[in-house]
C-alpha cells in the first residue's frame, strides 16, 4: 500500500471517528427564554467543544448588545460549565452598536464538551444588567421533531390538535429528562386557555404545580404574569 493510500485511509477513518461523537442540534427547543428576539440558530457537540450558534435583533433605534464572560452551561445537577470562547459579539462593557432596527447580529459561544448523556441544559449568563437565559434546553433531536410537530399545529390555527400533541408527548416522554417540562406544561395551559377550555387550563396548571419541573417558580410567574392563575 502506498504511503498516499496509508495517509487517504487514516483521514477517511478520523473523519468517521469524528462524525460519531458529534451531533447537531438546529434550533433546539427550550422552555423559556429572557430576550424575545435571540434566538439559538444550533448546538454543535462535538468531542472537543459544545459550540452555540446564536443570533439577536435589534428592535430600537440607538440599540446595542454585548456577551458577558461570565456565561454558563448549567447541568441538570446544577453543575456549571463556563464559556471558553467568543465570537461575533463585543465582551461586555464593549457593545455592538446597531445601525437599524431589524438589523440581526450572529454570533458564537463556545464551551467545554458535554458530559455524556445529557438530554438538556440551561443557558445563563451572569451579569449586572439585562442578562440573557435559555431555560430548559431540549438536545434530544427525536424530541425536538415532536414538539416542531405541535407547534406547526399551533401555527396552522389548530391549536385543540396541538394542544393534544403536547399532552400526548407529556405523557409519554422520558421523565428522567425533566428540563423540558416546564415548554410542554406551558403550551397546554395557554392554548387550553386560547381554546376557552378553562376546565383542562386549570387541570394542567395544578399538576404543573405539582410537578418536578426545574424552575417551577419562574414558569409558573410567568404564567401569572399573563394573568394566567388557578
């Protein structure tokens, strides 16, 4: 075998070795966010980094966005993973100035890699001011497509379908991966209450309450805040 097969084969079999440990997740669902307009575009997982693709619309004339260096994963433990690395975005008190609303900034966060087997993360940054939070991140892709599949009924002003969608995934998916709970809970209460079904509101809501899910406090303010409460 020639030395040029030798060197073609090895960068065939790195490159599949590669491909098993990483996985893509393209705009993963999440229970609950801080900032209307940012967006996560994907999470790359990959063997050597856990890399966010993210993106933020300015809204206001004179708008301005910046990262602090002070930005976590946050585990189902409760366990802390730091942000390596930035890009596309000033560290914070450094800002990006926009020239126009609607104008869109990407950007890229990039940490440490994953710990096997997590199905979901929060996403927190740890500032003074105006700090940006993912809650409930959802990495299981099979999951993703389901709920994808509820809100295109919401979407297509079927909310009574979609609304039995999310209560079906509820029912049936893997309570080990509790992260998630807090958007399923969220959907059924409001689109029962968009539905006028004040009867299945206030059943969801109570075992809302009841529930495990991480966050409960803030989910169910936000609930309230919506003048939703039962």
């Amino acid at each position: 075998m020639s030395i040029k097969s030798v060197i073609s084969s090895f960068f065939i079999l790195v490159t599949t070795l590669s491909s098993l440990f990483s996985q893509t997740i393209l705009q993963p669902n999440y229970s609950l966010k801080s900032h209307e307009t940012l967006n996560i575009i994907k999470v790359e997982i990959r063997s050597e980094a856990t890399i966010f693709y993210l993106s933020i619309e300015n809204k206001i004339e004179g708008g301005s966005f910046c990262a602090d260096k002070n930005i976590y994963i946050i585990y189902p433990d409760g366990k802390k993973s730091k942000l390596e690395s930035s890009s596309g975005v000033p560290v914070c008190p450094n800002t990006y100035k926009f020239k126009t609303p609607g104008e869109k900034l990407e950007f890229v966060l990039s940490f440490p890699p994953l710990k096997k087997g997590t199905e979901w993360i929060d996403l927190v940054e740890e500032c003074s001011d105006k700090c940006f939070s993912f809650y409930g991140i959802s990495l299981n892709n099979d999951l993703n497509r389901r709920i994808d599949d509820a809100f295109t009924l919401a979407e297509n002003d079927e909310p009574v379908k979609a609304m039995l969608r999310f209560i079906s995934i509820t029912e049936e998916f893997d309570k080990s991966n509790p992260g998630i709970e807090g958007l399923l809970y969220l959907n059924i209460i409001k689109l029962a209450v968009e539905t006028g079904d004040d009867a299945k509101a206030g059943e969801w809501y109570k075992k809302f309450k009841l529930s495990n899910a991480p966050r409960l406090s803030q989910y169910i303010k936000y609930l309230n805040d919506q003048g939703i409460k039962y």
